[in-house]
C-alpha cells in the first residue's frame, strides 16, 4: 500500500444476500474510500469462475486467484460455517489498513451485514489521530470537529475544535 491506507472486506460466500448487499454499497460509495486514500479490496475463498459469475449481479470484480492461502494465513476461517462441501467459509471481517500497520479489525456474523457510514467515520478518525495526538469521543464525526488532546487530557477537558480532514 506505500503510504496509501486500505480496507479489506472479506465474504464467506459469492452469491449470498448479506455480502451481495455489502459489495453494491462499496461499489456504489467507493468514491468515499478514493477521497480518503483508501484502496478496498474484497477477499472471498471462493473461485475465480464464482466471482466472475457473481459480478454480474453486483459489479465488476477483480479475477485474481490466490485468495484461500491468504484466508488461512490470517485466520479468517469459521469452523462453525461450512461451505455445500463442508470446508469452512471465511468469516466477515473488515482490516483497516494504515501506512504503517493494521489499525482496525472487525468481525460481523454471516447473519449481519457491515454498516459502511460507521466503516467511514472510523476511517476518518484513524486518519486525523494518525496525524495528531487527538482522541475522538462518542459518535464522533468529521463534520462536529470536535477531538481531545491525548497529552493535556483530564477528566475535565472540555472538547477542542480541531480543523479536520481535507475532503
């Protein structure tokens, strides 16, 4: 990734309604990720062939191979969900990627689809505390740029305006 920041959305399964659902939302709002810099990718152990044939439904679909190592080496198999012919699935878990290391991970049941409006906020504020010794509080959002200073914070510190994140 260089210095660029990235997610990976990995799906048990092609052609399942939650991740069908989840690959049109970050279709439809992958210009999000392109104004903060972040490059996705989704991760799936299916096949080539599968995923070409799935991305009629939902978009156009990178057709690299390789994907089952990758699933294995980073522990992304479900033992409890197993595929038509019993191997397990990959869970739903998203990596937030930074210049430097991994930021983030989330796992989502197969039954629970990804809310990609909190994906962006948490994306927003690892980016600004990147950049600052800043903490964001609650259901913090770029556009209430309100943050603390993690040096000077007590339990009293009131919020501090900050200039967020050019977007």
């Amino acid at each position: 990734l260089s210095s660029r920041w990235g997610v990976l959305f990995s799906h048990p399964q092609d052609f399942t309604p939650v991740c069908t659902t989840e690959l049109a939302c970050a279709a439809k709002i992958s210009f999000e990720f392109k104004k903060r810099n972040v490059k996705m990718i989704a991760l799936s152990i299916d096949s080539v062939a599968d995923h070409l044939a799935w991305s009629k439904d939902v978009m156009p679909f990178n057709s690299e191979s390789g994907c089952s190592p990758l699933s294995v080496q980073l522990g992304m198999l479900d033992p409890d969900e197993i595929d038509k012919d019993g191997m397990p699935l990959t869970v739903q878990l998203v990596f937030v990627v930074g210049p430097d290391k991994m930021k983030l991970s989330i796992m989502y049941p197969a039954t629970t689809g990804r809310n990609f409006d909190e994906l962006l906020r948490v994306i927003d504020s690892l980016q600004l505390t990147a950049l600052e010794k800043l903490a964001t509080p609650v259901d913090w959002k770029l556009e209430h740029p309100t943050s603390y200073n993690l040096h000077t914070y007590t339990p009293h510190t009131k919020p501090m305006p900050h200039p967020g994140l050019t977007k």
